[in-house]
C-alpha cells in the first residue's frame, strides 16, 4: 500500500504529510543485538541523550557492540555509559542470551510476528513495545501498531481531535480499517509527532529560549 493510499483512507495521514512533509522520516534501526540493546538503552531517555550516550559506549568499545563485549565491561564502565542499575541487569541478560545461543535472531527473524514478540517479551527487559517496535523498524514487519507507544497515543490524540488521551481499546479500533499496514500508519504519526516537536524546539530557540 502506498502512503497515498492510506493518507486516502483517513485523512489524519493527509495531515500527517502536510505537517511532517513528503518524505517520512528513516525510524529504521540496527538489527539484532545492538537493535535490541539500543531500545533498552533508549527507555525513558529522550532521543538526543539516548544518542549521545549510545556514541559514549561505542567510544568505549572501540566501535564495535557485541555481547562479549557488553559482558567483559564493569557495572561503572557501564554507568559512565549511561546505563542504570537496572539496565546494566538488562543488558547483561540479553548479551548472556545472544552469547550462549539461548536467543537466536536468525530464528526470531523467520518467526510471525506474534512468536516472535513471544520470543523477545520472555527476556528480562523486553516488553510488548520494544518488542513490537524491533519487529517494525529492523524487520520491515508491514502490519505493526505498537499502542505502547507514547508517540503514538499523543499523536493518535492530536491528530483525531480527542480531549484525552486514546485507550489502548481505542487505538485498537482506530487501527483496524488500516490493516494488513498498520507499521505504515505508525511511520506516518511518528513522523507528525516529529515534526510538530522540531518547530516547537524552533520556535523556542527563535524566541531566544532554551528547548524543551
């Protein structure tokens, strides 16, 4: 389906061109170990710092993240990289999987989605929308809607118009008509979402404020 299609079958993704422009933005991530352990790394941070502090720890490794070497590094190695207590506890475990054989992304990569999201939401760390976002942005799955998704509640929220926040009953339903190309869909609300925060981070550096 094409983004022209669906911006035909509800007019929010008409908007969401208008405000974010032609071209939607690249949310394509690393496969594998560095995809999964960068969407630990990310949660809670905002992406500016997740960035910076992911530069940190390749710095750190010499440019190369693998399991052995997350394994080999101290817990204040990996403090100094930004990584919490309990994100060191995370990360250890899913370079412990990957190393000993118990998590095989060759197989997690063949499997529909719901195995696959199975698979993932078993390691300590991993829950539904970290799952759900490696699926749609390192496997190109087409039919993803991660309604975990923060992005996605606001955005869903402005874009529809509704006083408060969507349900996850809601976004559900919203979604349906928008099958089997939902991970589309979601593209194009992150891209809305993206956009309207730079011209807000804009406008406040134009009015000689700091951004959010």
């Amino acid at each position: 389906m094409s983004v022209e299609h669906l911006a035909a079958l509800d007019p929010i993704f008409a908007e969401c061109l208008r405000v974010g422009g032609p071209v939607i933005r690249d949310f394509t991530r690393p496969t594998g170990f560095v995809g999964l352990l960068r969407m630990v790394m990310e949660q809670q941070l905002s992406t500016k710092v997740a960035l910076a502090l992911w530069a940190k720890l390749q710095d750190r490794l010499g440019g190369e993240v693998t399991p052995d070497a997350i394994l080999a590094l101290d817990d204040e190695s990996l403090r100094a990289c930004g990584f919490s207590r309990q994100k060191i506890g995370y990360a250890r475990g899913l370079a412990e999987a990957v190393a000993s054989g118990r998590l095989d992304f060759d197989i997690i990569h063949d499997l529909p989605d719901e195995e696959a999201i199975a698979q993932l939401v078993a390691l300590k760390g991993i829950g539904r929308w970290s799952a759900e976002v490696y699926l749609m942005t390192t496997l190109d799955r087409p039919d993803i809607w991660p309604i975990g998704d923060l992005a996605i509640q606001l955005g869903v929220q402005r874009l529809k118009g509704w006083a408060d926040k969507p349900t996850a009953k809601q976004l559900i339903e919203v979604a349906e008509p928008w099958r089997p190309y939902r991970s589309l869909a979601a593209r194009l609300v992150w891209h809305h979402y993206v956009a309207l925060q730079e011209q807000a981070r804009a406008a406040r550096v134009g009015k000689g404020l700091p951004p959010p």
